[in-house]
C-alpha cells in the first residue's frame, strides 16, 4: 500500500478530505478532553460540571448525526 493511500483512505471513505478530517478529528479530541478534565474534576467535586459531559456528549452526537445525514445516498450536500 502507498503511503499517500495511509493518509487519504479513511478521509475518503467518510467523504472528507484530509485536511477536513484532521480538523473535525481535533476538533473531536478537544471536546472529549474538556470531558474528560470536567469528569474528573466532577468526580471529586460533584457540585461543579454537572451537566459539562452529558449536554457535549449530545451535542457530538448530534454532530455525527447530521454528518452521517449528509452523507447517505440522495442527500443533497
């Protein structure tokens, strides 16, 4: 396999490009970080970041939703 086709598959096949697929993938780790800080921190202190992850968690998957959408046969882009 080239090395170009390591990079590119994946973008391809969910319909992105590279660029716009390393973009969306920090996008993406940055959201689940602050998730991941705030949960912690809520772990301890549960009267801080009460709803942080559940309403991001739903908002990410509204996200992958509406990409996924978009992204079925006849939908129009």
């Amino acid at each position: 396999m080239r090395t170009s086709n390591l990079f590119t598959r994946h973008p391809k096949e969910v319909k992105m490009s590279y660029l716009e697929h390393t973009k969306f993938a920090l996008m993406l780790s940055g959201e689940t970080l602050k998730c991941a800080v705030a949960s912690l921190i809520h772990a301890f202190f549960p009267f801080l970041f009460v709803t942080h992850t559940s309403t991001t968690i739903r908002k990410l998957q509204d996200i992958f939703d509406k990409r996924q959408e978009e992204s079925e046969p006849g939908a129009s882009k």
